[in-house]
C-alpha cells in the first residue's frame, strides 16, 4: 500500500470541500427556484381557502339576511291582519258580531299562523346570524 503523506491528504480534504462547495452553489438556484414554487404553491392553496372561506362567509350573510327579512314580512302581515280583524270586528250591533264571528277566527287564526312562522323564522335567522359570526 502507498503511503501519503500529510500534505497530500490536507490537498485531497481542500479539494473535497472546495468541490462540495461548488456542488452546493450550483444546487442552490434549484433549491431556491423549488422552494420558490412550494411557496407559490402554498400561497395558491392558502388563496384558495381564503377564497372559499369568504365565499361561504358571504353566503351565510345573504342566507341571513333573506331569513330577516322573510321574518320582517311574515310579521307585518300578521300586525295588518290583527289590525283588519279590529276594525273589522268593532261594530256596534252585537247581533251581527254573531253572524261575522267566524271570519274573525279565520283572521285570528290565520294572525297566529303568520306569527309562528314570522317566530320560526326569527330562530332560523339567530342560527345563521350566529354561524355567520
């Protein structure tokens, strides 16, 4: 076997490293360029769930606020019934109050129908509104 000598070895170590380093310098531009994509790429997908986040934030909101008014409406009508069936059912003689009694449970059946409904809704509507925030 041949011996080295010192020298030799410390030029073959200097030669290793300086090589090493090259090869890392040359490998560099590729692992920034990959890594430069992985971020694009991270920042795509990010984007992406953000937009997809605001997508169903927005539609929570108009669900909501579609609810809130369909409550608003529901209500007023039942307030403009209530409000028919008073007027409508004060009267002076109170022998035709007998013969008009039964429109005044289709009114009043009809005002408590809109109600629950207008209150269903309202529940309906504090859902969304809570799930929105």
């Amino acid at each position: 076997m041949a011996q080295t000598t010192m020298t030799e070895n410390a030029g073959n170590m200097r030669s290793f490293s300086e090589n090493h380093i090259n090869d890392f310098h040359r490998t560099q531009p590729f692992e920034e360029a990959s890594r430069n994509t992985l971020l694009e790429e991270q920042n795509r997908r990010n984007n992406k769930v953000f937009q997809d986040m605001m997508t169903q934030h927005n539609k929570l909101y108009k669900v909501w606020k579609r609810f809130d008014l369909m409550c608003a409406v529901f209500s007023v009508v039942a307030f403009l019934l209530a409000l028919v069936e008073y007027e409508y059912g004060f009267d002076d003689n109170p022998y035709e109050r007998v013969k008009l009694d039964y429109i005044h449970e289709l009114l009043r059946f009809t005002i408590i129908g809109f109600s629950l409904i207008s209150f269903a809704l309202l529940l309906t509507r504090y859902y969304y509104k809570r799930k929105w925030q």
